[in-house]
C-alpha cells in the first residue's frame, strides 16, 4: 500500500516519522522543502501533490483549515483530480465539520473513499506515536484503515459518518481550552491568597480535578515555558469552527465563546504562536504577577 502525506508541520513530521517506523511506502510534500528532504533522509520518497494523487493508494493530508484542505483536494489541479477510483482520502487535519462533508461529496462522484480523522495530544504525542484519532467515514473503511493509524496513535476511535470526526474534535478543544482556563484561574486564586502554587498542582493532580490537561499544562505555566505543542493561533482556528458548527445546530457555546475572546486578547498581543497555556499569561497580567515565579 502507497501512502502519500501531504503537510509537514509540528504535527505532520513526526507522524510522517512514526508511519515510516512503521515500514509503510511513505511519499511525502510540503511548501516547505527542508521539511520534505528531512523526511527524505529519514526514508520517505519525495514528489508534487499531482503525482502523490497518481501514485498513491491513500492520501493522509495535515493542513492547518478547511479552506487548505480543500485548495489541496478540490482546488485548481487538485490531488482528487489526479486520484484513482476506489483510492482513499484521509484528512487528519482539524477543520469544520461542514467542510468534511462537502469534500466528501465531491469525492464521492469520483469513485474515492473518504475518512475525517482529526487527532488530538500536540506535538508530544505525535512524536511518541500516542496521539487520539476521531473518526468519521464508513465503518468499512475506517476498519480497513485501523491499522494505518494506530501507526501514529495509542487511540483510533471510529465517531459516526464523514464529518463527525472532526464534531468530536471540536468538543475535545473546548474541553481542553476550558480545563487551561480554569485552570489559569485556580493558580492565580492560590498565588493571591499565599499559597504556592507547585504545592496546589501537586496536592490537587491526584484528585478529581486532575486530568491530562493539568498534567501537561500545569507545570509548563508555572515554568513560563510557551513553547508551541499546540499554538494559541491554531486553538483560535479550531474554536471558530466549533463557534460556526455550535450556531448551525442551535447549540448554545457560552464558555467556548468567553475562552474564545481570551485566546484572542492574546493572539492581539503577540501571543498567538504560543503553546496554549499561555492563557496563563491573560491572568497574569490582570493579577499583575507570575504564576509560581
């Protein structure tokens, strides 16, 4: 089986890594061409969108939103043009759920299978090779597929047909926007009431409030480190599409739209290519302090 990936970023690389551990037929591309001779050292074969359409069996691309993947898939000299009936399109990418189902269509009428499958964990556990996929597709294609993607993951959850995939991803990010959030807002408490916060995260991770966000969030805000696992901009991007789904569906979304208009407080002060928990720094500034420092 030929695999083509098509986005290279913080995500893409180290998936595109795990798949070639793996031992799958890996052909990669990127605009960013020291990204695709990386992989080229690492064993992957190089080649244009248009010939990674002709070539390959399934098409995984990880691009940033909708309006990328569907350039890429259905834009002018798009991959689908140059795919073969019965071949597979898999997009890892987070986008709206709309947009899944209208790229399916289209595909659809071409004879080419097609499986939203958006992954959540950051770059830590692309890395490792444990990121968490959301599925939606055809229940038969998504067990033909199985395998292909627990090359990258620990978690391969099949959620219902094309688009409900990314519908579960978009509940995942408000979860984790929001669990940042409050707990930003905790430390803040502590460290204005004289509490050391590192004793509050230790006394509280083993408890009911301790989740997977607190273990990889807590100690990085109360280091200061913003490095990018997953990017303010990015989280702005998927909370815009759960905003837009939530309002076509008459879901009502009011915590999702008060973090919303904190990520873009600092997205407007140059914050927007850090990680996540730099939502600590919007209460660091109205607390005029920094947690645990």
């Amino acid at each position: 089986m030929k695999i083509g990936l098509i986005g290279l970023g913080i995500m893409g690389t180290p998936m595109a890594n795990n798949l070639l551990k793996a031992g799958y037929d890996l052909t990669v591309n990127d605009l960013e061409e020291a990204r695709v001779r990386a992989l080229v050292a690492a064993g992957a074969k190089a080649a244009s969108n248009e010939e990674i359409g002709e070539s390959c069996d399934v098409v995984l691309t990880m691009l940033p939103n909708s309006p990328h993947v569907k350039t890429v898939m259905l834009g002018e000299n798009g991959v689908a043009q140059h795919m073969k009936a019965g071949t597979t399109f898999i997009d890892m990418s987070s986008i709206n759920p709309q947009a899944s189902k209208e790229i399916a269509e289209v595909l659809k009428g071409l004879g080419i299978e097609m499986l939203d499958a958006p992954v959540s964990g950051g770059e830590p556990k692309a890395v490792d090779g444990t990121l968490a996929f959301m599925v939606g597709g055809k229940k038969e294609v998504f067990d033909k597929f199985e395998p292909l993607l627990k090359a990258m993951g620990s978690s391969v959850t099949y959620c219902g047909e094309v688009g409900a995939g990314n519908t579960t991803k978009l509940a995942n990010q408000i979860i984790v926007a929001c669990n940042i959030r409050a707990l930003a807002e905790a430390f803040v408490l502590a460290q204005k009431a004289g509490v050391d916060p590192h004793l509050v995260l230790q006394a509280i991770q083993g408890g009911l409030a301790g989740s997977t966000v607190m273990n990889a969030k807590g100690p990085m805000m109360l280091e200061g480190d913003d490095k990018p696992g997953f990017k303010i901009d990015l989280h702005i991007k998927d909370l815009n599409n759960a905003l837009e789904c939530a309002h076509s569906v008459g879901a009502p979304v009011p915590m999702t739209a008060s973090v919303q208009e904190v990520l873009q407080w600092l997205h407007n002060h140059g914050c927007g290519q850090s990680d996540h928990s730099a939502i600590a720094k919007y209460y660091e500034h109205l607390a005029d302090i920094k947690i645990g420092r």
